[in-house]
C-alpha cells in the first residue's frame, strides 16, 4: 500500500503539470481575436415598394403602373472589418446554419478602413443601380432620353440587388406586358418572390454569394420564389427553407420568362 501511494504522488504531479501545459493555449486561444467574419441572414427588401420612408424605385417620364405582390432584394449582415470574433464565437457560427463563417479577407480588402469598406460598397450599389436602369429600358425597348429612374436604398452596399432592381423596373414600366391592371398584370402574379444577382447592362446575371443565407432572409418576409444565379445553386440548395421555390436564371430574359411560365403554367420552370 505504500509503495503504491509513494508512487502514485509523484505521478499525479506529472498528470497536473501536463493538464496545465495542455490547458494553457486552450486559455489562450478562447481570447485570441481570429481573422474571421460571421455572417448572417440581413434583411430583404421590396424593391416595389418603400424603405426607410423613401419609394425604392421612382421613375418619371413614362406611365407607370400599380403593382401588386412583391419583388425582393435580398442581403447578409456581416460583423464589422475592425471586429474579430473570438474561438467561442467561431464555434458556435460554424454549426449554426443560420450562420457562416469565412475569411475577413474574402469580404474586406485587406487595410481598408470601415469608411472605405462603406465607399466601395457604395459605389458597387451605384454601378449596380445604373446597370439595372439600363438592363430594363433595354429590355422593354425604352429609350434613356425618354424617361428618369431614381433607385434608392439607404444603408445598403454592393451589387447583388440588381436582377430584383431591374425587375423592380420592368413591373412598374409594363409588368407581364398585358397591361391588366392588379395581379393578374404583373410579374409576380401577385406573390411575393425574392432572388439575389448581379445584372449587367446587356441582362447578364452574374452570381454574388452568400445565397445559402439570403434564402432564409427571403422566407422570413414570406417569399415561395427565390431566384439565383444558375452557378450559385448548389449553395442555395444548403439547408433551404421549406416552400422556397429555387429558380436558377443566367439572363433577365430567362428570369422573365420564368416568372411568366409559373404564372400562365405554359412552358417549362427551371428547378435547381
């Protein structure tokens, strides 16, 4: 018995000191700050209606129309360039499907101030802006000369907006082209459908990101149509909300007529 206990003492000292040596990054690592930005569902928007007390589409020098339904934008709400999330954080958004977790450098250049990270994004809504402006008068045959688009969105950064914006354009110009008034005359058959892309000024949809969230925003606002950049459907299949319509799109003119097919029920939906 005491051999065994004379032999037992010694060996619970070399037991603490390893559990110290272990212990101590562990310590260490859950109050390091980590290069890393959470992400998560933002808000999502009307684009045929109001935000923040301003119309998000006005247009003057052409008829316009009333709409019914809605055509919304979709985003995702980042921690800020100068917050670092601790391990515990990162932890716990990494199994969180509500959450995600990426490099700090994949959303923030690197050495940009948040003013400048503001500048950029801004400027990428503007461009984005301009070119849905351009993407719907062309696409609906309306000379620039002939008629003035404002888009206002307060707060709100980059270029994925623009295929909601455009159809924003195109449903207050002329909806499904039929001209009837109410539902029945609209892109939206009088639904709420949300989707997320760049445009470009010839209808090119061009993925953006982030679309696993964005779908969870759009549910949360009532949406049963998502449409998504063709090449993004795999990541909005990722835990997809129940009764969200996925609609890949590569153009605005595929967009349109998908809109147009679930509405007449002629012609063939695009499913990813």
């Amino acid at each position: 018995m005491s051999s065994y206990l004379s032999w037992l003492a010694p060996r619970r000292a070399r037991l603490a000191l390893c559990a110290a040596a272990v212990a101590a990054p562990i310590v260490v690592a859950a109050v390091v700050p980590l290069p890393y930005t959470v992400l998560t569902p933002g808000i999502s928007v009307n684009t045929l209606g109001s935000y923040q007390g301003a119309e998000v589409i006005s247009i003057t020098g052409h008829p316009t129309r009333q709409t019914d339904g809605q055509l919304r934008m979709t985003t995702i709400a980042a921690t800020l360039p100068n917050y670092s999330p601790r391990i515990a954080e990162v932890a716990q958004a990494w199994w969180d499907p509500n959450r995600a977790v990426v490099p700090r450098g994949s959303i923030y250049p690197a050495g940009q101030s948040l003013s400048q990270v503001n500048a950029t994004n801004q400027q990428a809504m503007n461009d984005s802006q301009q070119a849905a402006t351009t993407a719907a008068l062309s696409y609906l045959g309306i000379p620039a000369s002939q008629v003035r688009v404002q888009l206002k969105l307060a707060d709100v950064g980059g270029p994925s907006a623009g295929l909601m914006f455009t159809l924003g354009i195109i449903d207050e110009l002329s909806g499904n082209g039929t001209g009837r008034a109410g539902a029945a005359g609209d892109l939206t058959n009088g639904q709420v459908v949300a989707g997320t892309g760049e445009i470009s000024g010839n209808g090119d949809v061009g993925a953006v990101g982030g679309v696993a969230l964005k779908t969870k925003a759009a549910a949360a606002d009532g949406a049963t149509v998502f449409l998504v950049p063709r090449g993004e459907c795999s990541d909005a299949q990722v835990d997809t909300p129940k009764g969200l319509r996925l609609v890949p799109v590569d153009t605005l003119d595929q967009a349109v007529k998908a809109l147009e097919a679930m509405q007449t029920g002629a012609g063939a939906v695009p499913h990813c």
